[in-house]
C-alpha cells in the first residue's frame, strides 16, 4: 500500500489534497488508489482562542474541505452558515468582533475546547472531530503544544514604530493590507511534534509541500523541533509545488511575508529558500526539498532551481478544478519518481 505525507496550511493545503483524493479514487494518479494512506500533518500557528473557544483554522480548513463540509467558494468556514451567534456578540459589544464565528462552525470550536479543557491533547481531540467528518487522510496538528504566529506591522503611534498582532487579526481584520515587519511564531521554539508526525515523515513513500503559504504555514512546520531532521534523514523523496505563480502569489498573503524576512517573491526564490536536501535554506538553516514544481509561467526559474541542487519541472499550477489539481499531485510524484 502506498504512503503519501503532506505538509499542509489551510485553503491552499486543503484544495491540493482534495484534488489528490481525487486522483486516488478515480485512477488519475498512476500507482495510487482509494486504499492509498494519505497523512497530513498541519499547521497549528494559525490557532487563537475566540470568545473563550480554541479555534483551530487550518485544521478545520481541512476537515471540512475532504468531509464535504466547507463553503467552496470562500475556501472556509461551513456550507450554508448562519451567523446568528456573531450578530448577538457585536450587539453586547464583546470584541473581536472582526472574527466571526458561524453558528454551524461554533459546535466544533466547542467539542474542542471542552476535550482541550479535559485534558485531551489537540492530536486526539482532532481524531475525535475526524470521526464525524471521515475526511479519508489521517489529519494530524504539527504539535499538540500552544503555537501562535504574530505579526510586526507599522505603528506612528508607539515609541517603537510598530506593533505585534495576532496573525489572524493581520490577515483578517487588516486584510494584511499593510506591511509585515517580522513574522514572529511564539512558543514554536519551545514546541514538540504531535504523535506520529514524525514517524509520518519517515515511514512514507513520498512527502509533498503543496501550494501552501511558505512562512506562515509550511515555515512554522517545519519550525517544529525534530521536523526538519526527520525530513533530513526520511528515505522518502521531498516534493513541493510553488505557491508562487508569475511572480506573486495565487491566494493569500505570500507576497507580502516573503518580503517580510527578505526572500524575493518567486517560484525559484521560495524553492531557495526551503532548500535543496544535499544543502541549505537561503536562511542557512538545512534544506529539505529533493524537487520542484512551478508553473509554466515560470518556465525560466527551473534552471536556477536546478542550480541549487533541486530537481525542477515547468507544470500547470492553477488548481482550476478537481482533475487540473489531481495532475500537479502526478507531476509532483512523477518528478521524483514515485508511480
């Protein structure tokens, strides 16, 4: 039976894996069928506590996508949502009142939260929420320990010139309109990874990084102690599709924390910056990639990519559609060999 790892954030991570889901159900991916194993471990430095409640976005982000549970056409949140609680909560005036909570969506964030205040672990709690949802991968967090991403933007009104918010208020309350001076992950130094993370990234045929955001969420897994020299010493190939598509990215805030700790915005200078597996990162940290995808746009980054010690290919990367997102899952596979 084949293993396949994935590496995921949220929207990004979500529709890559189901469109590889696809491809597994339906043949289009060579070598792969519905019995294939499919592990994803994902970010968890997204995590904020809401209203007292433990949300967890990128986690649920996949949940619901591969349980058939997700509004599609904003990428988030639950099919036909009410919005009932959040409309009660602004009239009493509690903040924030920036981040909403659907009322369909607030059931999970409360099964969470009571298992959490039980003494469950984040790992077991969200086995325990995949019962429901049967997403058809084993969805496991980064860490099971407190993980939290802020952001340094601008402030003229503070004697330092900036402020630090939650990643969440940069992106959704202030639509990360304005630039990040840092991307700083509290607590992720000190974090261990989950039950069976790393036994994930060794025991596997194959680990693909998929479109997802490179800093804020394949960064801060990554970051996770023990992660990246697991991914050193797995006998699986690495793997990863560009999130950047003709200089910028497709859905997100790439750009702008790329910018944010000096990676120029491009196919090639993201694949730099994971680094090749034989080397380093551009941040000299050790490399874990062994290849590459970008998109035809791109079709001059290869070299450079190639350059660097990881293997390249020119592909179509817009996840159009289930079939379009179930080929980059094959040339992503067939790059390093895996049918």
């Amino acid at each position: 039976m084949q293993k396949i790892t994935v590496l995921s954030g949220g929207v990004g991570g979500a529709r890559f894996l189901r469109g590889l889901l696809h491809g597994l159900r339906t043949g289009l991916v060579p070598g792969g069928d519905a019995t294939t194993e499919v592990t994803v471990v994902a970010n968890t430095a997204d995590d904020l506590w809401v209203h007292g409640l433990k949300v967890c976005p990128d986690l649920d982000t996949v949940m619901y996508t591969l349980g058939d549970g997700i509004d599609l056409e904003r990428g988030w949140g639950r099919r036909d949502e009410t919005w009932h609680v959040k409309e009660e909560l602004a009239a009493y005036g509690v903040e924030p009142t920036w981040f909403g909570l659907g009322d369909r969506d607030v059931a999970t964030h409360l099964v969470r939260t009571q298992m959490l205040e039980a003494g469950y672990p984040l790992s077991a709690v969200t086995e325990a929420l995949c019962r429901r949802w049967q997403p058809g991968v084993r969805l496991l967090p980064m860490t099971d320990d407190r993980v939290e991403t802020h952001v340094a933007v601008p402030d003229e009104g503070s004697p330092s010139g900036q402020r630090v918010v939650h990643f969440q208020e940069y992106w959704v309350r202030l639509r990360a309109a304005v630039p990040a001076l840092a991307v700083v992950p509290v607590g992720l130094a000190e974090s261990a990874p989950a039950p069976g993370v790393l036994e994930a990234l060794t025991e596997t045929d194959v680990v693909v990084l998929p479109p997802s955001n490179p800093v804020v969420s394949l960064g801060t897994v990554l970051g996770v102690p023990g992660v990246r020299d697991a991914l050193r010493r797995s006998p699986a190939p690495v793997v990863g599709l560009s999130p950047v598509v003709g200089r910028d990215h497709v859905h997100g805030m790439a750009r702008q924390v790329l910018t944010a700790i000096g990676v120029e915005v491009s196919a090639g200078a993201v694949a730099r910056h994971h680094g090749a597996r034989s080397g380093t990162g551009t941040d000299g940290v050790p490399g874990v990639l062994d290849a590459w995808l970008v998109d035809t746009r791109d079709a001059d980054e290869v070299a450079g990519v190639e350059a660097a010690g990881i293997a390249a290919r020119a592909v179509p990367l817009m996840m159009t559609d289930l079939d379009a997102t179930a080929a980059m899952a094959v040339a992503a596979l067939d790059l390093v060999g895996v049918r």
